[in-house]
C-alpha cells in the first residue's frame, strides 16, 4: 500500500512539475518525416499557336509524398529562422478537357521534378516552459522545377519537349511541437505556398502553352530535435 500511494505521488509530482524550458535563444532545431505536397492547381486554357486558347481545357498535377527536413535557427526564445528542404518531388503532369475531335491528346503529358526550399520566419505565442508549442510563419518560397520528360503516350501524339518555369512566391504556415524529452519533440505543420508556373510544350511543331497556378497545401508530420 506504501509502494502505491508513494509510486502514485511521485507521478502527481512529476506531471505537476514545470516542464523545461522548450527553446532559447541560440537554439538549433533539426526536423524530419514524412512530408506531402498537395497541389490545388487552377491553369489558364491551353494555349495552342495557331487555335489561340482553347476553351475549357487545364492542365493537372497529382500529389507526392517525400523525406522531409526543417532546420530552425532560434533568435529569441519565440522566433526563429527556419528552411525547409525536401528530397525532389515529382508529380505527373496532365491534360483535360480537350473538344471533340482532340480527346486523344487528353491524360497524362509527362512528370517532372521539383524542390521547393522555403526560408520562413517562425513565432512560438506560448510560454516557453510549456511542453506543447504551436507556432505560425511566414516566408519565402523558390520552386525550381528540373527533369521535366514526356510521356511515351504523348510522344505518340506528335507532342515533343516539356518545360517548366521556375517561381518565386510567398509562404505561410502554421504547426506545433510537442516537447517529449528536454531535447526530443513531435511536429507537425501545415503550409500554404504561391507557385506558380508556365509549362510549354511542343505538338506536331507547333508551340502548346499553360499558365498554372500550383498552390499547394504542404503537409509534414515527423520528429525533431534541439541541440
């Protein structure tokens, strides 16, 4: 009965002790897991150099799923300076909504590769002695798009080439930490990043372009660290 009634206080005293303190100035804050990009892409209608826009047509892009990394340097005990980076993504790029008489050159065009490092200034709101840290950001994003290929489908439709532009945008985000040992914690974080993008292709010689706003939601769950 002493064990238990000493076993139990012991616990009462170790949750109602202060937690240390999660981060100080001069903190260094290694993340990683698992992280996703999730495009919510709206294009303008394709563009073909002799039929001008086509009307009702888009281009799409599907998801991916990667290795994701944040290093976080603290300023203060609330704000930080934080990277994100990414082993490359890659996503398959589509057509849709080609007019009767062109439904053929519907479905996949090709895939490519990007990496989207974003630089972001991070604010943690709570106490720094509370083991649970939410925070919000805001940054700058540089997507760099890179081993853009066609299909072989797409080849056989007479299309030739792929190419992405790189882009520049804006980034916000929102996420928390929770603090499991002095050091160890649990992330987990949501961001919003304006890419946007011009693709150009070629069919039958003649030039194919679309203006697409990539948009994706990121998200990322993983575990960090603090040195």
């Amino acid at each position: 009965m002493r064990k238990t009634l000493f076993t139990a206080s012991a616990l009462a005293l170790a949750l109602a002790a202060p937690f240390a303190q999660a981060f100080e100035a001069g903190d260094i804050i290694v993340r990683a897991g698992a992280i996703t990009v999730d495009p919510r892409e709206d294009s303008s209608d394709i563009n073909h150099a002799l039929l001008g826009d086509i009307g009702g047509t888009k281009a799409t892009l599907n998801s991916d799923t990667q290795l994701g990394l944040n290093f976080a340097y603290m300023v203060t005990d609330k704000v930080g300076i934080e990277l994100l980076a990414a082993t490359p993504f890659s996503h398959d790029v589509g057509v849709k909504g080609m007019p009767a008489g062109f439904e053929q050159l519907n479905g996949k065009l090709g895939s490519l590769k990007h990496l989207p490092p974003t630089l972001s200034v991070i604010y943690y709101p709570l106490d720094s002695k509370s083991a649970f840290q939410p925070y919000v950001g805001a940054g700058i994003n540089y997507t760099w798009f890179f081993d853009t290929k066609l299909s072989s489908e797409a080849e056989g439709k007479q299309f030739s080439g792929l190419d992405m532009k790189d882009s520049w945008g804006l980034a916000a985000q929102v996420g928390m930490d929770y603090m499991l040992t002095d050091n160890i914690m649990l992330n987990a974080q949501v961001r919003y990043i304006d890419i946007d993008t011009t693709g150009t292709t070629y069919l039958a010689g003649d030039k194919v372009k679309v203006d697409v706003d990539v948009d994706p939601f990121v998200y990322m769950v993983g575990l960090g660290y603090k040195f």
